[in-house]
C-alpha cells in the first residue's frame, strides 16, 4: 500500500514530510494524506512517478504490486478490453501488454478517489 510505503521510505531516508513535498512540489499536507493510516489519499500518476524516481524506486514497488510475467495470463485479464484498445492483442509485445493491464487497474483504483 503506496501510504505505508511511502512512508516507511521516508523514514529510512531520514526526510521530513516538509522536505519530501518541497522535494516532489507538492504540500506537506498533501504527505500527510498520502500517508494516511486510515483514508489515504491516491496522488496523481505523476506525483507517484515523482515519488518513485526520488526514493529510486519503481511505481510497482510503491503501490505494492506483483509484476504478471505470463503472457497468457496478462491476455486473460485483458480481454475485456483488447478490442477496444488495440483488437488484436497478439501484436503487442509482453512490456506494452503489461503497460495497458497497469494503466487499466490504476484507473480502476482511482475511483472515487480526487487527488
């Protein structure tokens, strides 16, 4: 869960959450939702993306997800949508696969959720 993890390398690094917001431009308030035990608050795919690059580390590892390495099971989770990206999901390779089956459940994960 980003908030833990967020946290936790915060900790280690040994930065405040006044510094890490001016770090990645945002307010310490904004740290603080992020790291909310009890209703966390989902930043921007960009702001993840700032997050990840400071602490160096990948997206995946911040918001706690396992990497799907077998092509058939990426094609079974997205065939609800391949015909509406792409059509034919043969021709896309395994990287652009998982790509689209990320970006799919982050959208998911977003509801209901205003950064």
């Amino acid at each position: 869960m980003l908030s833990t993890k967020l946290k936790e390398l915060r900790k280690a690094n040994k930065i405040t959450q006044e510094q890490l917001a001016e770090i990645i431009g945002v307010e310490r308030s904004s740290i603080g939702k992020y790291e909310s035990p009890t209703k966390p608050v989902m930043p921007s795919p960009d702001i993840i993306t700032r997050i990840a690059d400071y602490f160096n580390v990948s997206v995946d590892y911040l918001l706690d997800r396992e990497m799907i390495t077998d092509t058939s099971k990426i094609e079974e989770e997205l065939s609800g949508v391949e015909f509406a990206l792409y059509g034919e999901i043969h021709d896309l390779t395994d990287e652009e696969l998982q790509d689209i089956l990320s970006y799919v459940k982050f959208k998911k994960s977003q509801r209901g959720n205003n950064v």
